[in-house]
C-alpha cells in the first residue's frame, strides 16, 4: 500500500467518523429536544390537573351551598306549614270545647228550667 492509498483510507476514515460524530450530536440533541418537550406536557397536565381540580372544588362547593339553602327553605316551610296544622288543631279543639260548654249550658238551662 502507497502513501496515497494510506492518505485517502485515512481521509475516508476520518469523514466516516465526523459523520458518525454528526449523528450521535443530531441523536443527543433529538434525546434533550424530547426530554424537553415531554417536561412541557408534564407541566401542563400538572397545571390542568390543579386547575380542573379547583373548577371541580368550586363547583362543589356551589352545589353546597344551594343544597344548604333549598333545606333551610324547606325546614322554614314545614314549620310555618306544622304553625298553621297547629293552629288548626288548637281551634278545632276550642270549638269543640266550646261545644261540650254550650250543650253543658242548655242541659243546665233545661234542668233548672223544668218548665220549658
């Protein structure tokens, strides 16, 4: 083998291993690129994650809050509802009260009056 023949294996080594060099950089640069990226959507999945999270405590919350109401509603109409069954009641009994007197006051007007 000449000089020349030694020269030009060299220079085709030497180009085969920039080459090689060229793909190993394109390859750690490609590797840090996705690296990168999939950081970036870790990061927005966290976010969105922590922001439907507190869209969903907020809901709840309003949801709370509205059931808490519609009871307190509803206990203040069952007790103006039980308030008037109870006033009913207390008149159905002073009218009957009220009766037992009336027919206790003619038996004693008949009985006293025995001429009527």
């Amino acid at each position: 083998m000449n000089e020349r023949d030694a020269d030009r294996i060299k220079e085709a080594f030497e180009r085969l291993a920039s080459v090689v060099q060229d793909s190993y950089e394109t390859a750690v640069k490609g590797a840090a690129s996705m690296q990168e990226t999939n950081l970036r959507l870790t990061q927005n999945i966290i976010e969105n994650h922590a922001e439907l999270l507190k869209a969903q405590a907020e809901i709840q919350s309003d949801l709370s809050l509205r059931t808490l109401d519609n009871i307190a509603e509803q206990a203040q109409r069952h007790r103006e509802s039980l308030l008037q069954l109870s006033r009913g009641s207390l008149d159905a009994y002073e009218g009957f009260l009220g009766s037992l007197s009336s027919y206790y006051e003619e038996l004693s007007t008949e009985t006293n009056d025995p001429g009527s």
